[in-house]
C-alpha cells in the first residue's frame, strides 16, 4: 500500500508519549522469540517427563513417535476429521447468526430490547449444564455437537457485533446523512467497516470457545473425535497417545487465531497505519 | 438584488421539548455569503442542521429555491466542525464520498482538481490519521465542493484548527466561494473576525432559545484577505457593534422587550447603545426578512 510506504519511519517521527508505548519487534525477532518460547517448554517438559513415570506425563519424544503412529494407522486422521466438521460447522452457523443478529440489535433498538434478557441468560448458563436438553432434542449424532458448538460461539460474536454497531461514530451518521446516504449505503460506508474490528475480536473469542465446546460435545454425547481419542487412551494408560490429540486442538487454536488475524490485518488495513 | 436563494421563516425547533431556536426568520440571496455568529449553546448549529435537512423544523419553514426543505438535499454540502472524515477511507475516496453515495459519476478530472487546489495533491492515497486538522479539513471542505453544492453549509469549520492553520485556511476558502461564480455560503462561527472577513451579512443569534437579534451587512470591499480587512476605517466600528450585541443580549431577548420583528427593531437599539462608534456605512438590518418578501 502506498500509504505506508510513504510515511516517515518510525525514528523520524516524534518521540515522547509513544517511546512509553510496547517497542514493536521486528519479524525476525519475533518469530526467533515465539520458537524460543516452545522449545523451552519442550525442553522443561522432556527433561521433567523423562524423569517420572510415563503414564503420569510421557514427554514429547514419546508423544511425537505417538503422533506418527496415529497418523500411520488412520486413528488421528479420523478422529481429526470427525472434529473438525463439528468444529466448522458449529462455528460458521454461530458466526453467521451471531453476526446477523448481532448487526440487527446494533442497528434496531426493539430488536436489542427484545433480545437483551434472553441473551444475557443464554449466556451466563453454561453450554455444558444444556447438553442433556440439547442430547433429548437432537440425538447423538453430528447434529447435537454441532449445536453444542453453536452456543459456545454464537455469544460472543454476537455481544461484540452489537456493541461494534454501537460505537458506530454519530458524527460520521450525521455526515452520511447530510450528504443523502441511503441505508444499504450508511451500512457499506459507515457501520460494517466501523463495527469489523469489533466482529473480528468476537470471532477470535469463539475460536478458543469453539474448540472448548468441540471436546465438551465429544466427551458428554457420544464419545467421537479427537475427544474420545483422549478419553480413551487416558482409560488405557496410554498417556503418549492420549497427548497427541491435546497438542493436535492447541496447533488448531494457534493456526486458526494466525488465520483471523492476518484477514483482520487485511481487512482493517486503514487502522495498521501509525497515527 | 438577487431573488432570496434559502429562506427561513418563523423557524422554530424543539429537541425533547426543549425550544432551541425561536421565530427564526432569514432570508438568503443567491452567492451570498452569510455568517451566523453566537455563543455556544445559543442554537446557531441548531440552525444550520435544520437548514441542512438534519432536524425537522417544529413550526416554520425553510425553503430553499422555492421547494421547502424537508430532508438533506444533494443541493447542499456541509463541512463540519470535527472534519467527520472516514477513517477506512482514503484522502481520495473521502472526497469522492458525495457523489457516490448520490451515485452520481466521480469525474476524476474533478477530485484532481480539488486535491490540487486544496494542497492535497501529495497526501490523496493517505488515511485521515495520517493528516494534521488542517489537512483533514481541506478534505472536508473538497468533499462538499466536490458535491456542487448550491449552497454551502460551514460549521464552524476552523474552529478545531491552531490560530495560523486556521487563518490560513479563512483566507483558501474566501478566495474560493469568491472564485464561484454560483455558490451561496452559510457559516456558522463564534469568532467575530472570521465573521466580518467571510461575511456579506452577520446576523447574531443569542438564546437560548435561539433568536436573530442583530444583523450586520458587511459592504466591506472583495476579494478580502484577513490582513487587509482589519486595516479598512470600518472594521472597528463593525467589530465593536456585533461585540456589544453578543456581549449584551439581556434586554435583546428578553421576552416583551423584543417586537415580533426583532431583527429589524434591534440594531437601532445597539444603535443608540454605541452611537459613536457606528460608521455611517454599516447599515444594520438592512437585508430583506423573510415576511417583507
């Protein structure tokens, strides 16, 4: 973008309140300092497990050779497969709904009325504590988890699209109007850019709420997935085996956060640019 | 005198039951230039939403070329008081803002132009965090040319600005509404100074609720620039005449003391108040009111 290739760089700009502020790294540095941080947890981790007994801990070693036998006999590939369908099921339905609606209460104040009670209840209840009504209504199957996946993910996208809505400027309103801005307009124009950094850190929260809700499903419907490979091998005592999927789900969290963030970067371009 | 362009009469808002502006009656002629001065909260801004469509008028009515206001009309523009640019937009983009949401055709040869004439030429792929105030509001003020407006609604448009930028910028905008040959001007301000350098006309509005109680036609020479006009013999006088009317708007607006005609009785009485200090050119009043028509 040439905007940011024209500004002064960041030495030549003023000094003062912003010397006070986080040093941004450079990339090198950063990614220097991110493998340093896990290789130090795998360091701690092989040297303390290594020492104790494997079914209490294991350590990576045993958890990589673990990881390559699961892959080899198809178990992890299924069980991954079978979650990531929950997963991505449930978090685009609760996406998508939390975002309509969530546009919908920011925009209309009887529809924000109308849902406030509901919401916040839904909210404070625990997914888990429904999971039995959920099971009564939907069975076993795909179906139930996908739903359980759904109430973790639809709230928080849809409590930060309302208040993204909210915060819409009411000077920019006023502006858009004098200049004769039809709604679909004042929606491209003015609320939808304004309320995407907000969207983005509700579909951020989710992703962590999803892959919770992920294993929940797994563990208390019918045992599936990448849940059941932890149930099952922890009951076995196969504690290697049972590791490989807990560090499968952390790599997904790690992975789909980099993802959303780089479409934010993207897509909330104006807001990267030094003030 | 050119026919009255944008005509209010016996205007009168209420926001929540509150009376903001009371029987506020002005007339407009094309390519004037007129400055609505008061002190905060005296309804002036009030004023110039009604005028810009933005808020209802509760009784009266304006009318602008013979069809009453009713909404925002793409015959105004408005250059606001905080810039009201768009973040996630471009210098460019910001001021094509006007004809697209119109969905009228963005002649490039146009925003070319305005970004050259406003000194925004080096900075138009730039985002307004990017800019000083003085450069977003250039942006603003070729955001509303870039509409063609009629008239032009200016709030207080330099009053975010430091004292040179905004002089500086007094100075750009006069010398384009007077390079135009076809613009009708109303600017709202609290500062005497820019009043009388912009101004064909002042009028004082004090409240609230907002009233007109003194109107003062600049005759004042043009082109002006904001080092001339204050060395013309007349400038003083003017100065001190809409000085004392904002600074004594006591027995002006209250109720009784004030005729229904207000604007018209009112300049004898600052009259007599400052008798020696009115030039005989500064003719208050004299502009046409909205019932003589």
């Amino acid at each position: 973008m040439t905007a940011t290739t024209t500004l002064p760089p960041a030495s030549a700009r003023p000094a003062g309140r912003r010397s006070s502020r986080r040093r941004s790294l450079s990339p090198g540095k950063r990614w220097a300092l991110r493998i340093a941080s896990v290789a130090a947890i795998l360091i701690a981790w092989q040297i303390y497990g290594g020492s104790i007994n494997p079914i209490l801990l294991s350590d990576p070693s045993a958890v990589a050779v673990a990881f390559v036998d699961m892959v080899r006999d198809g178990t992890l590939g299924h069980a991954l497969a079978s979650s990531l369908t929950v997963l991505g099921l449930g978090f685009a339905f609760g996406a998508v709904a939390g975002v309509a609606i969530g546009l919908a209460a920011g925009r209309s104040e009887v529809i924000a009325a109308l849902l406030e009670w509901p919401v916040n209840a839904l909210y404070a209840v625990p997914a888990v504590a429904l999971i039995p009504v959920i099971v009564l209504w939907f069975g076993f199957a795909v179906t139930t988890k996908t739903v359980v996946v759904f109430l973790f993910v639809i709230f928080p996208v849809l409590i930060n699209t309302t208040r993204g809505v909210r915060e819409v400027d009411p000077e920019l309103v006023e502006v858009a109007k004098s200049f004769c801005s039809s709604e679909r307009r004042l929606w491209i124009d003015l609320i939808l850019p304004s309320a995407l950094p907000f969207i983005v850190t509700g579909l951020r929260l989710a992703i962590g709420r999803a892959l919770i809700g992920v294993i929940v499903a797994e563990y208390y419907t019918s045992l599936s997935g990448l849940g059941d490979l932890i149930s099952t091998n922890a009951s076995n005592f196969q504690t290697a085996r049972m590791f490989v999927p807990i560090v499968v789900i952390a790599m997904l969290g790690v992975v789909c956060t980099a993802l959303l963030e780089l479409a934010e970067r993207r897509l909330v371009q104006w807001r990267k640019v030094p003030q | 005198m050119p026919p009255p362009h944008l005509v209010l009469d016996d205007v009168c808002v209420e926001i929540g039951g509150k009376r903001i502006l009371e029987d506020v009656s002005l007339s407009i002629a094309e390519r004037e230039f007129v400055c609505v001065i008061g002190t905060s909260g005296g309804g002036k801004t009030t004023l110039l939403r009604t005028v810009a469509g933005l808020l209802p008028a509760t009784s009266g009515a304006v009318t602008l070329a013979g069809a009453p206001v009713t909404g925002p009309s793409p015959r105004t523009a408005m250059v606001f008081q905080h810039f009201g640019l768009f973040p996630w937009k471009t210098v460019r983009a910001n001021i094509a803002y006007g004809l697209r949401v119109q969905g009228r055709p963005v002649d490039p040869d146009l925003v070319r132009r305005l970004l050259a004439t406003l000194k925004l030429g080096a900075v138009a792929d730039y985002y307004p965090s990017q800019l000083s105030g003085g450069m977003k509001q250039r942006v603003g003020i070729a955001r509303a040319l870039a509409a063609e407006p009629d008239v032009l609604l200016l709030d207080e448009p330099f009053s975010a600005l430091d004292a040179i930028t905004r002089e500086s910028l007094q100075n750009e905008v006069l010398r384009l509404w007077e390079g135009n040959a076809a613009m009708t001007a109303l600017q709202v301000t609290h500062d005497i100074d820019e009043a009388l350098l912009m101004a064909d006309r002042v009028v004082v509005v004090s409240g609230p609720p907002g009233r007109i109680t003194f109107e003062l036609k600049v005759d004042l020479p043009r082109p002006r620039d904001s080092q001339a006009i204050r060395a013309h013999e007349d400038y003083p006088g003017m100065r001190k005449l809409l000085w004392d009317s904002l600074n004594t708007p006591g027995p002006l607006e209250a109720p009784g003391t004030v005729p229904e005609t207000a604007p018209g009785t009112v300049p004898e009485t600052a009259l007599e108040r400052v008798p020696e200090a009115a030039p005989a050119r500064v003719r208050p009043g004299t502009a046409p009111l909205a019932e003589g028509i």
